[in-house]
C-alpha cells in the first residue's frame, strides 16, 4: 500500500521533470499515512521555551491528531505528555496554557503531579483492591522524544527516531540566526493568532517559502507600504521594504536536505530591522559573515514538516496542523529579542500586524491564493503540479553565500523564485510515504 | 448626561450610519467618519479570556494608529490587486446595545454590539464584536476619535478585514 504513494512524486531531473501528483492536497488515504508516518512518527515542533518558563508552566498542542502537553518540571527539565487522564481519557490541561503544579482532571477528579505521577485517586480505596491496585499503574502516558534546540521545544512519538539536533541538521543553523538575536534570548510575546484554512498543509509548507508568489500576491502590498512611507511617521525602523517585496534585491533559495528549505532576500536596506541596533554586538559577537546572515538577509525557514520561521519584516513562529486533507489549522506567534529597545519592540509589533495575520494585508491574499489552489487541485483530469523551475541553474552544494554563512545546503539557486529547493521536502515526504516500518528507518538514518 | 436622549440618538445614529457605509461599500464617507488622529484598535487574544490590552507592546490583530492607516486599507481593499478582496465578501452589520457611557465636554464614550454576517467564498459566516468608541466634537460634528473592536472569534475562518468587523 506505502509503495503506491511513491508514484504521486514524477521525480526525473535528467529529465527536467520534477511535479507532484494533486491528489497529495486531496486524497484521505494519503492524508491519514501522513498523519501515521509524518506528524506522528518524526520530530514536531511544539513550543518556545519562554511560554513555560517556570515549574507547572504547560503548554498543550497536537502531534498529528493526537493531544499532548509539554510541562517545565522542577529540575528545569520539559515533560511532555499524552493529554488524557489515565481514567477515561479526558483532557487535562483546561487552557491551551497555564501553569499548575499539580493538574486535576476534571471529570472524576483524579489529580497528576508536574512529572506526570498519579498522586490521587478520588475515593481510591472504596473502588479498588488495595492488595492489587498500584496507583502508579496509572501515571500520564509520557512522550517517547522531547528534546530543545535553541529554545525550540520538539516532541516525537517515535521512540527510534533521531536526536533533536541531527533532525534539524543544517536547518539548525537557521535557528541558530534566531536564537542568537539577544544575549538574553528570545521570547514570544503576548497575543497570538489562529486561523484554519480551507487547503492542505502541504500548500501551506510551499507557501512559506514561495519567494515567486512575492512579485504578485503581495505587489499590492508592497503598493500600499510604499505610498505610506511618504507619510511622516514611516521612517528608519517603520519602513517596510518594498523593493524586496519587488525582487529588486539579491535573494535565493536552499534545499536544506531532511525536508528542510529556506528562502532568503538581502534587506533593502538593513536599517530597516528592528535588530538593526544590535549590529556592533552581533559583527563583535558573531563575526561579519554571520551578522550579515541575521542582520543584512531575510530568511524564510521551514523546518519538514510545518514548522515556519520567518525573519524579514518581523520575526515569526507559524505552526500549523492538519485536520483533514483539505483543513490545516495555522497558529502565529511573533517572537523578539529579549530586552530590545523600545522602538524596535514597536516596529516589530507593527510591521508583523501589517502583513502576518489574516486581519493584516498580505497573509490573508496568501491564505485566499492557497485555497484557490486547493480547490483548483480537484480538477483531476489536470494531474501534475509543476515544480521544476530553475533546474538549470540549480547548484549541488553550497554556494558563496551558504559558505559565508558555514551551512551545507544540499542544493542552492540563484533567486527565490525558483521551485529547486521542493525538491528535498517532495524527496523526503516520499521516503517517509513509502517506509513500512517508520521506527527502523528513522533509526537507520 | 446619561439620559440625553438627543445625544443617545445622535450617537446611535453614527454608529448606524458608520456599518452602513461599510457594508454598502461607500468607503470614502466611511474614512470621513473618523478624525485625522483617530486610532482604530483590534487587539489579539492571548489566552481563551483575555485579550492582550496594551497595543503598543503587545500583538494585535489590528492597530492603526491614524486615519491614514485607515485609508491604506481601503488602498488595499480598492486597488482589485489583493487576492483576499476579489470578489469582495458582502456583508450586513447589524449594530445593537447601544449605550452613551461618559461625556467630559467634547469627548465621548460610548460601547455597542455588533453582529456580522458575511457571505462569500467560504459560504456564509456570523461573528461577532464588541465596539468601544471614544468620539471627539470637532465644529459641531460627533467623529470617532477611537473605535477599539473586540473581535470574540479567535479561531479565524478566511481573511478578517475592516468590513467584517
């Protein structure tokens, strides 16, 4: 059954050919492998560190259809958690975060310690055999994996799977051009949105990363902001970059191998990011090279398989969930340096409202674009959807950039408008689409 | 002052006549309702009940800080270039529990209720918002100086922009 996924990627380079079968956005049986082999089976992201910075701090999410928690234990350790009650199955967290030493399920009131012991059972000794029952029988079904990159917490249900880090591979780099943006490091602030889109998660992975949708989806955008900036008020960090939304700058884009990709675009200027006032500690800290990676380009990461992290206007956390083959559900956090100045914590906050969010004035064009893309898919007498775009001019390795910034791509191109850099997240789908027993591959590897 | 039947009315009256001009697309009159400094405010949620409630520190699904931030929306929404707009959704507002709240000389405070159904690509949608303006008399004329839109859906279907709220 695995084995007939693999014909939906038309993988032939010598050919010039590389496109996907739409049914990928459509189909239910792909659809629940994915959620088998993909979201339940390799690492998912699930939180930042600073939304738990403190003992019983929890955040609850999903790895794939299944409801979990991670909680700050009191050595300082994350737990992660299957979120049902040993009982009956009932949630535990009330909120999606909060902070509890001990959690109480609300249904017939058995009561967990922050390490995922069961401490109380409610009248325990009137409903079972105290010469059989062990209450900790019942402790909360733990995690397999859970493990943190740079304040980025993952959890797997693959007991197999690789470390955290060897996952990441080169993308850890890119978390790294993060992570290294304050001494003190980053913090989400506080607000967050959540939207659900009418389309598969996959068109959601390609979206963030299309830097060839930029010059038409967002030309309106970029219209709007630069007629703006000749207003008073839209000055020095308040600017946006409309000539980068253009494509009138150097940019490109990477296959990162695992799944990985990123896109990137010089800044038109620099001085326009809020980290702008952190370049003599970063070029001191970091060296030159490595500032101009965090400083002087944007970047557009997406960690396989749904994990964004975006860094031009403003810095962002996306994470979305499938539902269903046709319904993702996307959350956004902005994420910022700790102790910024003022202004640039303000400029921040403006600019990720301006484009970032389905009330602002370029993801919704995006999320619209995606859906139409979805329901276009359904034509299925038209098969393929084409990601073959700059295969001639695709370069195997690093080029200067990447050497510059010691990351080891498995592909590079020469703009962000080409399709190459698919070709490592279609690569890898499949290999997990087509693995049988996806513990001993991931093992493997 | 609360009981100032001629302002109650006058106040409804513009709440009225702003939704009006928004669901009838007149988005011109509808910018004129508002000073040149007013501020138009959605905040985020930050928990399943709260809002985040300081808008320059914290993240919100709005926060436009001039009439001139109000026109680049209506830029936006006019230029049939934003894929999001084209075809617009249509909607009707229907605007209730209207209540005159403070009055200190040229200022007032008012809050209302407002149910939105929009209909459109993704079929037809209700939510709804809790208004809390701030008005400013300016040459006998009541405009909104403020309006702050609590937006009580946060798990958002399709894009959410002015004429939904």
């Amino acid at each position: 059954m695995a084995g007939s996924f693999a014909a939906y990627v038309d993988d032939r380079p010598a050919d010039k050919v590389f496109r996907v079968d739409r049914a990928i956005y459509l189909d239910d049986a792909v659809f629940a492998a994915e959620i088998a082999n993909i979201f339940e089976a390799t690492w998912q992201f699930v939180c930042h560190e600073s939304q738990i910075p403190n003992h019983g701090d929890y955040f609850a999410n999903h790895l794939g259809r299944q409801p979990i928690f991670v909680m700050r234990q009191q050595d300082g350790g994350i737990g992660g958690f299957v979120n049902a009650c040993a009982h009956r199955g009932a949630l535990l967290t009330p909120m999606k975060q909060g902070n509890a030493k001990t959690l109480t399920c609300r249904f017939h009131g058995w009561t967990y310690g922050s390490d995922g012991h069961c401490i109380r059972i409610k009248n325990e000794e009137t409903g079972y055999d105290p010469a059989r029952f062990r209450r900790t029988d019942y402790d909360l079904t733990r995690l397999p994996r859970v493990e943190a990159y740079r304040g980025f917490v993952f959890a797997c249900l693959n007991p197999a799977a690789p470390a955290l880090v060897e996952f990441l591979g080169e993308a850890a780099r890119f978390l790294e051009f993060i992570a290294h943006q304050s001494a003190d490091g980053m913090e989400v602030l506080p607000g967050s949105s959540t939207y659900v889109i009418n389309g598969n998660w996959k068109l959601q992975s390609e979206n963030a990363v299309d830097g060839y949708h930029v010059s038409t989806v967002h030309r309106v955008f970029g219209a709007t902001v630069a007629r703006r900036e000749e207003r008073p008020g839209y000055d020095g960090m308040m600017r946006t970059e409309s000539g980068r939304i253009a494509g009138k700058v150097e940019n490109g884009c990477y296959d990162l191998g695992g799944g990985h990709m990123v896109i990137w675009a010089d800044r038109s200027p620099p001085d326009t990011s809020p980290l702008f006032e952190q370049k003599d500690r970063l070029e001191r800290d970091y060296g030159a090279a490595k500032a101009r990676w965090m400083l002087g380009r944007g970047r557009n990461l997406i960690v396989f398989p749904s994990l964004m992290i975006n860094d031009f206007a403003a810095t962002q956390i996306r994470t979305f969930r499938p539902i269903a083959a046709d319904r993702t559900e996307v959350t956004i956090y902005c994420l910022a340096p700790r102790g910024e100045s003022k202004s640039a914590r303000y400029a921040r906050l403006r600019k990720f409202e301006d484009f970032f969010l389905v009330s602002g004035m370029a993801t919704a064009d995006d999320v619209m674009a995606l859906e139409d893309s979805q329901t276009g898919s359904r034509g299925r007498t038209a098969r393929w959807g084409e990601f073959h775009r700059g295969l001639d001019s695709v370069v195997h390795g690093p080029d200067a950039a990447a050497r510059d910034g010691k990351f080891n791509p498995v592909t590079s191109n020469n703009t962000w408008d080409q399709e190459t850099l698919y070709h490592g997240f279609y690569r890898r789908w499949k290999a997990l689409m087509t693995t049988e027993a996806i513990g001993a591959k991931e093992a493997a590897e | 002052m609360r009981n100032d039947i001629g302002l109650q009315t006058e106040v409804t009256n513009l709440i009225c006549r702003e939704t009006m001009l928004l669901d009838r697309r007149r988005f011109d009159e509808w910018i004129e309702l508002f000073t040149e400094d007013a501020v138009y405010w959605v905040p985020a949620w930050r928990s399943e009940e709260q809002t985040t409630d300081d808008p320059e520190t914290q993240l919100n699904l709005i926060y436009l800080r001039d009439r001139g931030g109000i026109e680049d929306r209506i830029f936006r929404i006019e230029s049939r270039d934003s894929y999001a707009s084209v075809p617009l959704d249509r909607t009707v507002h229907l605007v209730g529990n209207v209540l005159v709240e403070k009055v200190e000389g040229d200022r007032v405070e008012a809050t209302a209720n407002c149910l939105v159904h929009s209909y459109g690509k993704k079929g037809g949608q209700t939510r709804g918002s809790l208004y809390d303006y701030i008005f400013r008399r300016t040459d006998g004329t009541l405009k909104i100086a403020r309006k702050k839109i609590v937006f009580i859906d946060d798990r958002l279907e399709g894009a959410v922009d002015v004429y939904h709220l």
